[in-house]
C-alpha cells in the first residue's frame, strides 16, 4: 500500500466516477441506439428497386408480399424489376455513371465500393438493425462500410457448403465428414478409388468457384496483407496449390471447364459424390419429379467447408447488399423501406421462404426456424460468420473487385492442380496480375 | 473375246479434267467437308431442339438415357417458357425493335455510302474508312456514354432507347457493305440517266437501289441479326420485365442462381433464332449474289 500515493487516490476515484457517470449514460444510448430513425418520407415518393433473379420462388414472392405490406403501411410504391445476378453490376454502374436510374440495388460483393461517393450514407438505419438484432456479423462491416459508414445495408450471402452423398463418404470409410484438410483429401482419394469422385468447379465460376480462396485462406496464403500489398506468391500459397495438385485427380473428369452450374449438373446424374454448392442442389433433387432424383435428396447432407492449419474457418461466398442512391429523390423512403424488409417480421419470412438459400447477416436470425425445419440446411445457418472477404486482409474497393472479376485465384489453382504450371509459377503468375491491378 | 477386244469397246464420255473426278476425290473433297460442315452448322440447333423436348429426368441422367435422343418428349419446357414467363411479349419487343433499327439503320447507311462512293468530294475515302473504324468501337465501351444521352432523352427503359442506339454499330457496318457495292455499279448508267435529267436522289431512288437489292438484302440480314442477338445495350437501357428483349430476358427468367432451366432455356433460344433462319432461308440467294458481286460491267 506504501505505493500507493494520494494522486492515485485521487485519479482511481475520479476514473470510478467516471465509469458510473459513463455507465449511467451508455445505458440511454443503447436504448436509443434501438430506436428507429426519424425518417419522414418525402411526399408522394415511389421508389424502384433493381435486385437480382431469385434463386427460389419463395424469394420473390415473399419479397413481393413484404413490399406491399411496406406500401399499404407507407402508401409508397415499390416497383420491382429483376435482372439475373451477374448482371446487375453493370446496371449499377450506368446508373452510377449516369446519375440516373434505381433508387435502391440489391448487389453482390464489392460493387458499392465502386462507387461510395455517390451512395446515400445508411450508418443510422445499419446501426439501429445491428443493435436491434444482436449485431452484424464482422465480414458485414468489412462489406458493407467505407471508413465509420455504412453505405451500403448487408443482406446475407448465399451460402456455399460441403454437399455429398452420405451413403458414398460411408462407404469410402468414413463415417462423418472431414474437418480438417487431410481429412478431406483422404476422403476425395478414397471416393475416387470407390468410383464416386468428387467434383470443384476450376473454370471462371463466380459462385462455386469461390472454394479456391477457402483453399489458399486456409493454408494461410492471401492475395493481400492489410496494407494492400500483393502477398500471394508466399510459402502458405504454394503449400496450398501443393495441396491443389494432390487433390485435383480425385476429381471426376472436366472440371477445369466447370462453371457455375456444372457441378449440380454432375452430382444430380450421379457423377460425383461430392461438391461445394448452395443448398439448391438438394432443393433441386427434394422437389424434382423424377423418382431416382427424388430418391437422392434422403442421401444428401451438407458440411461446413473444413479447417485448415489457420485453426478457423476461411470461407467465401455470395455476399449480398443493398444500396442506395444519392440521386434519388426519395432518399427517406428508400431508406425507411429498406429498413422495414429487414425488420424480423419481414425478414424472416423471405429468409423461410428462400429456403435457407440466403443466410442472415445479424446475429439474432440464426434462431430462424428455417434451420430447425429441416436440419440438412443447417451448416448453412453459419456461412456468413464463417466466411472472409474476397480482398481479405486488404481493403474493398476497385482493386479487389478486379481481382475477384479477373478470376485470379480461381485460375492459379487452376494451373497448378491440373499442372500446367508448378505451383511457384502459378503463384508467380497470380503475383504480377495481382500487382498491376493493385498498383494502377 | 479377248482383253484387247474389251479395251477397244469402252467407251469413255468423260471430257476435260473430268478424268480426276474419281469417287475417292470426290469423297475427299466434297462429301467429307461437306458433312462437317453440316455437322458443325446444325448440331446446335439440333442440341437446342432436342433440349427443348426432353423431360429433366433424361436431362440430367446420361447413363440410363442416350445425351442424343430424346425417349420422352415433352412440351413441359415450352409451356414454361410461354405462359410462366413473358416470352411473346419479349419476342414482339424484340421483333419490333431489330426491324425498326435495321430500316433506320438501311436509311441512313443508303444514304452515308452513296455520298461516299459516288460524289467525288474531297476526304471521301477517308471518310469510309473512318466510318469502318467506328464499328470497331466496342460497345462495351459505348454503352455508359450513350446511357447518359438516354437518360439526358427520357428514352430510358423504353423500346426506343435501343432502336436509336442499335444504329450507332449497324450504321457503320451497313455503310460500309453498301460502299463496296455501290462501287461495282457501272458510272455509265448514272451518266446516262444525268444526260436525261434525272437528280441525284432520282438515281438514287429509280437507278441505284433496284440494282442494289442483294446488297440492301445482305446489309439488312446483318443488321437484323445483330440487332436481334444484341445483349449489352438491351441489358443497360432496359429495366421493365416486358420492355426486355429475347436475350435480356431469358436469362432473367430462366435462370435461378445456379439453375438453369436448360430445357426452357433451350426453347428460348431455339423459338429466338428462327425468325432468322426464316428470314436468311427467303433471301439466302439474294445474300450470295451481294457477296459475289453487282450488276457485271
């Protein structure tokens, strides 16, 4: 106690003061950090939204409903137009160019970092729904804010896991599936040898390509570090791409052409066993007419992407926003109905409807009986929490969207699983595309 | 008889360099690449026809049903395709839209490449080549300044946001196939018609353009097919579900995440490229006859 002297005491009384003071503050600012905004809409304002295709019917027909529910409560009409999802992009730079167009997209990925000067800031809106609803995720920060704000409103991400037939990984002798990565390529070697391969998308796959990165993250490599340095030619890459040359011929042949939509091809007819897919593969087979189809949907479970030596998990998927113009006259509106569609009441009916195919960026919705209903479509639950940015460590911006757009990942391991190029120079060559992106 | 009495009796009608036309060569030289070529022309539309019939059980299953034959048709796909989405609606827009900036596109082109071709003004060939030049513009990079001017217009999301812009690629394209036909024209008949009185627009009108129908046919046949498979433009100025065209469209409706329904799909595209198969099959000698030349001086 000889120590401790009367300006300690001074100083430990007033910072005590100082907690209670602060605490018997912070309290009120929570509970109004719940409170909605005040946003009055503008008179007679009509909005258009631009979002993609639905993946499922449900989808839209929820959010259709959900819209007139917002319309009949604010009298503001909602008109909905649809274009397939790797298309919106575009449209959104035009409009961005143009300073015309939308009020409000719906978009994947990065886009909104292209052009953040010309979005409305959704900080007040993002900020009472993450306080409301357990709080965003972390990627959903890294997506969806450009320094302190928001300028653009996180919807979740469709999703991508581990789909495969149980009966086949049993009989390959394995009676769970793999957590780890030697794990998993013990398990892609022994199908193989059963005759029921495995099969990953290695052609330009925006979505089911993006099993790539989960491999190169894994193993600790990363296009970035978070000074946006180009670090992808590192010794955790080529142990990756290694990696990718010992399991690429437990694949089922053609893979390096595989797009999105060929390996649920492959795996409804029965060419492989095993994919990285959203849930659509065994909605596909639940729902289909076919009997031997319907058959396989019993057969079908689904698994987190498995851990590599970086001890957590490094996945990547579809990840999906909206945002909001500035040009538009109406910015209240768009705001108060974007606010609304993500409110639970809304949200979580769209999220039942879609049949787990997009998961739920706020904390609070993972108790969503979308999950419980059917428990096959709960490793799907956990995408969003598990998954990293495509630019991870670097920031988003047009950089990384470059990188993503150019396949550049999805190429190097490409190259080196099928071996037309060692790993180093598959890493070498990602390396110089990586700088002159992220130079310019 | 002997070997020399049948020798003596043959009798050879065969003339010239007939002699080299042995079944052999000919398989060699005709048949074989005359099938690949068939082969490589209608095997889509084949893929396409079959896809279109085929139930998604066979679709999908290649080891219980042959990939090329169909065991049980189905017109499930087409239906979808008509009634679940709003494909005629997208085939009229499309129609409209490929025939209306083809005539515009002929107007203004008939016009551009007699200029250039006949009056004997200063730069005239410069002017050609850079009118060439402006269709290697791609419209990729078009597009965004060319939306400002249909935003800046009002044409946004309206059919003639792509019938005024279809023209910026047709033009230049059509401009440019009609200065090498107008060129193989004889000057004696515009001359002559001069010596009788006749205007410029009168040649034009009553001289040039009957001779120039296969090269207005060929020019037309072009520009409606790229105004008819055009995607980007119709992609960018077009946001209303029943304002789209065939391309834009299908893939909207047709596609859900990573399921394509192939066999809609399929039909889609087979229904979309039959206008212009028709419209090739009516007008394919005149389109020959435009490639190998005008009126013989």
């Amino acid at each position: 106690m000889s120590d401790f002297t009367r300006r300690d005491v001074i100083k430990t009384t007033i910072g005590a003061a100082a907690v209670g003071a602060g605490g018997g503050l912070l309290l009120p600012r929570q509970a109004m950090a719940q409170q909605a905004p005040n946003l009055p809409i503008e008179k007679g304002a009509t909005l258009r939204l631009l979002r993609w295709s639905q993946f499922v019917q449900g989808d839209i027909d929820t959010w259709t409903a959900n819209t007139k529910k917002f319309t009949e409560k604010t009298g503001v009409e909602v008109r909905i137009d649809r274009e397939a999802w790797p298309d919106i992009a575009p449209k959104a730079s035009v409009a961005a160019n143009v300073g015309s167009g939308p009020d409000i997209i719906l978009d994947f990925f990065d886009v909104p970092h292209l052009f953040a000067d010309k979005l409305v800031d959704l900080t007040d809106i993002a900020t009472y729904i993450g306080n409301k609803y357990g709080g965003w995720f972390p990627v959903c920060e890294r997506y969806a804010k450009q320094g302190n704000q928001w300028i653009a409103l996180p919807l979740g991400a469709a999703g991508a896991c581990m789909v495969y037939r149980k009966s086949h990984v049993e009989a390959a002798g394995f009676k769970e599936f793999p957590k780890d990565m030697d794990g998993f390529l013990q398990l892609c070697k022994a199908l193989h040898a059963k005759g029921t391969p495995a099969g990953f998308a290695l052609g330009n796959a925006v979505g089911d390509g993006s099993w790539t990165y989960w491999l190169i993250w894994a193993f600790g490599g990363k296009i970035v570090d978070d000074n946006n340095k180009v670090v992808i030619n590192s010794p955790e890459t080529i142990k990756a791409l290694e990696y990718a040359k010992e399991l690429y011929p437990t694949f089922a042949p053609g893979t390096l052409g595989w797009l999105d939509p060929n390996n649920n091809k492959a795996f409804l007819d029965g060419q492989i066993s095993l994919t990285n897919n959203g849930i659509s593969v065994y909605y596909a087979a639940k729902n289909s007419q076919d009997p031997k189809i319907k058959a396989m949907a019993d057969d079908i479970y689904h698994a987190n992407f498995p851990i590599g030596p970086v001890g957590r998990p490094t996945e990547l998927h579809l990840f999906s926003q909206a945002y909001v113009f500035k040009y538009s006259k109406y910015p209240n509106a768009a705001k108060a109905y974007l606010q609304f569609m993500w409110e639970k009441e809304q949200y979580e009916p769209w999220q039942e409807a879609s049949i787990g195919y997009i998961t739920h960026p706020l904390k609070d919705y993972e108790n969503n009986k979308v999950w419980s209903s059917d428990p096959k479509s709960l490793p799907y639950r956990d995408t969003v929490k598990n998954m990293l940015w495509h630019g991870y460590s670097g920031t988003l911006g047009p950089a990384s969207a470059a990188a993503l757009n150019d396949y550049i990942v999805n190429n190097m391991v490409a190259q080196a699983a099928s071996g037309s190029k060692t790993p180093k120079e598959a890493a070498e060559e990602a390396e110089k595309r990586l700088l002159r992106i992220y130079k310019s | 008889m002997t070997a020399d009495a049948n020798i003596s009796t043959r009798v050879d009608n065969r003339e010239g360099m007939q002699y080299l036309e042995t079944i052999p060569h000919r398989l060699v030289t005709l048949w074989i690449p005359l099938l690949i070529f068939l082969f490589v022309l209608l095997f889509p539309f084949y893929w396409m026809a079959l896809t279109t019939f085929k139930p998604n059980s066979e679709l999908l299953n290649y080891s219980d049903f042959n990939p090329l034959w169909v065991v049980e048709p189905t017109l499930a796909n087409i239906k979808k395709l008509l009634f679940d989405t709003q494909y005629p609606r997208w085939l009229l827009t499309t129609m409209v839209v490929a025939v209306a900036a083809t005539f515009l596109s002929l107007f203004c082109s008939v016009l551009a490449a007699y200029a250039i071709a006949r009056l004997r003004f200063k730069g005239s060939e410069t002017v050609g080549l850079l009118i060439f030049l402006a269709y290697l513009v791609p419209p990729s990079i078009l597009f965004i300044p060319l939306a400002t001017m249909i935003f800046e217009m009002g044409l946004y999301d309206s059919m003639w946001a792509l019938i005024l812009t279809y023209p910026t690629f047709l033009i230049p394209f059509s401009t440019w196939l009609l200065i090498g036909y107008f060129k193989t024209l004889p000057f004696e008949l515009e001359e002559c018609a001069l010596i009788d009185g006749a205007s410029r627009f009168q040649i034009l009108t009553k001289i040039i353009l009957p001779l120039s129908l296969p090269g207005l046919i060929s020019a037309g046949i072009f520009a409606f097919t790229l105004s008819w498979n055009e995607f980007i433009y119709a992609l960018a100025f077009i946001s209303s579900s029943e304002n789209k065209t065939v391309p834009v469209g299908v893939l909207t409706e047709l596609v859900e995440g990573d399921v394509y329904h192939w066999g809609s799909l399929m039909a889609g595209a087979l229904f979309g490229s039959l206008p212009v198969a028709i419209l090739y099959s009516f007008f394919v000698d005149y389109y020959v006859s435009s490639l190998t030349g005008a009126v013989k001086e």
